[in-house]
C-alpha cells in the first residue's frame, strides 16, 4: 500500500507492536465489520461517499497495522449481500470505490507481499471489477505476508447455503456418503476455506451485532465492540481491541481457560 513519507517516531510506531501487547498471544486472524461511515460523514455535514472513501484510509492503515505487529490474517466486510438494497447511487459510489482502490493499491500489495482474496458471490459485480479482482488475486496469490480477505457480496447464510448445494450435488451423484460430512467437509466448501477461522471479531460505531458475517467460521472468535466510527479506527483503537483479546479466557466450551 502506498506508504506516506515515513517520519523516524512514526515508521517505529507503526512497525512494532505496542509494548505492552504480548507478541505471542495475539490473535492469528483478525475479522472486521466496517461500521459507521455514513455517520462519520453526515456528522460533519459531508455526503456519506465520504465516510466510505474515509473508510478506506482507515482499511488501509489497520492492514498495514495487522501485517506490521505478526496478525496473519485480516478479513474485512466491505459490502454484504443486503448492501445491494441501499440506494442505487450509494452502491455504484461503491462498487468503483473498490475498483479504484484496487487499482491504485494492487502494486503496493504486492510489494508488501500481502496475499489478497475476494470472498462471495463474485459473479454479481460489475465485469470490470471481477477482472481487477481476478488480476489481484492471482499476482498476490504466493505472496507470503498476510492473508487480506475482503469479503464482498458476502452474506454467511448465502455462504452456508452453497456449500449445502456442492456437498449435496456430490452425495446425489455417488461420490459422497452423506455419514461422511462432516464440519471439515462443510468447512472445505466455504469461501475462507483453507484459511483458519477468526480468533477476533472487531465490529465499530457500538452495534452488537454480526449481520450475516462469517455465521460459521466466528463460532469461537472473542467479539470487541468500539463505538469509534470506522474511518476514526487508528492504531490506538486497534491496540484496544487486541489488549481486550489478550485479557479473555478463550474455554472453547470447556472448563480450563486456555490463553489466547
Ligand atoms: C458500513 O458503514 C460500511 C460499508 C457498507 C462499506 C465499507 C467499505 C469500505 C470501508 C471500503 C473498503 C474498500 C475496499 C477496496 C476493500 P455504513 O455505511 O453502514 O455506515 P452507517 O452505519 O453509519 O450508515
């Protein structure tokens, strides 16, 4: 990502891990509802295009984060499979947002080894974004720094509801024993498949609630809501997050507290 001119404090900042966060009890994958733009923008009098272009400064800067402090994995809800119901201008602003972003930042991806995948309904978006998408993809595809999943066109029930078909399809045809299924078969047929499930679930702008995020893989992930407003998310709340992580007891259903 296009990094602006590092000052000495700041390029430190940015790279290391806050003192007192333990380096090894962090999360492994780090999942995020982006919430809160339109009210960043209309609470300065701004149209709500600018909280999303806003927005992805902020995605920007907590990659950035995420890959600089040793988080292997980040996946980010930039638009759900709802979305499409908000008005028609909003989701053109959108959907050449992203194409713009993409363009612009797939270069600096690159360079900073940052593996990116697009996660959902893909075939629904515009031609032009699916071939930025599949062009991202497949020249970041053996990087080796963090994975990137933006989830896009993404709804956990949509998600659930295709793996039934593909396991279905294959048990109609002889080639599955329906005994055999299994949560690492259904696990297999998601869109984060091959990727570990999320350890953290940050959600911003004080909503308690998962909107059709990732229903199964967040069936153990620890969840940190902050009121700040997306585009206000910065290093300080994102140290929040991870210190309110290393402070729980993840039990996992049992009875023994294993740390994080
Ligand atoms: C939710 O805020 C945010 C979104 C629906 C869009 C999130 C998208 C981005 C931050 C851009 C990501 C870009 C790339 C390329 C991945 P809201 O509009 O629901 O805010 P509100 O609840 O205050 O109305």
């Amino acid at each position: 990502m296009s990094r602006p001119p590092a000052t000495g404090t700041d390029r430190t900042d940015r790279s290391l891990p806050p003192a007192n966060l333990d380096p090894d009890r962090l999360p492994q994958h780090v999942a995020l509802i982006m919430d809160g733009n339109g009210r960043w923008a209309e609470s300065r009098g701004l149209p709500r295009m600018m909280g999303h272009r806003a927005g992805v400064e902020a995605l920007k800067s907590t990659l950035r984060l995420c890959s600089d402090w040793g988080i292997q994995a980040l996946t980010a809800y930039a638009f759900s499979t709802e979305n499409w119901s908000r008005p028609g201008e909003e989701v053109n602003f959108l959907m050449t947002l992203f194409e713009r972003v993409l363009q612009a930042e797939l270069k600096a991806l690159e360079a900073e080894q940052v593996r990116i995948r697009f996660l959902g309904d893909l075939e629904a978006l515009p031609q032009k974004l699916q071939q930025l998408i599949a062009e991202a993809t497949t020249s970041t595809a053996s990087n080796t720094g963090i994975h990137f999943n933006v989830c896009t066109n993404y709804g956990g029930r949509r998600e659930l509801v295709l793996a039934a078909q593909r396991l279905a399809r294959r048990a109609a045809a002889g080639e599955l024993d329906p005994d055999d299924i299994d949560e690492n078969s259904i696990g297999a047929e998601l869109f984060t498949a091959g990727e570990q499930d999320p350890d953290l679930l940050i959600r911003t702008s004080g909503e308690h609630r998962i909107s059709n995020f990732l229903l199964w893989q967040l069936a153990y992930a620890e969840i940190h809501v902050t009121d700040v407003l997306w585009p206000d998310f910065n290093a300080m709340a994102l140290k929040e997050a991870l210190l309110d992580f290393q402070r729980r007891n993840r039990r996992f259903g049992g009875l023994d507290p294993i740390s994080p």
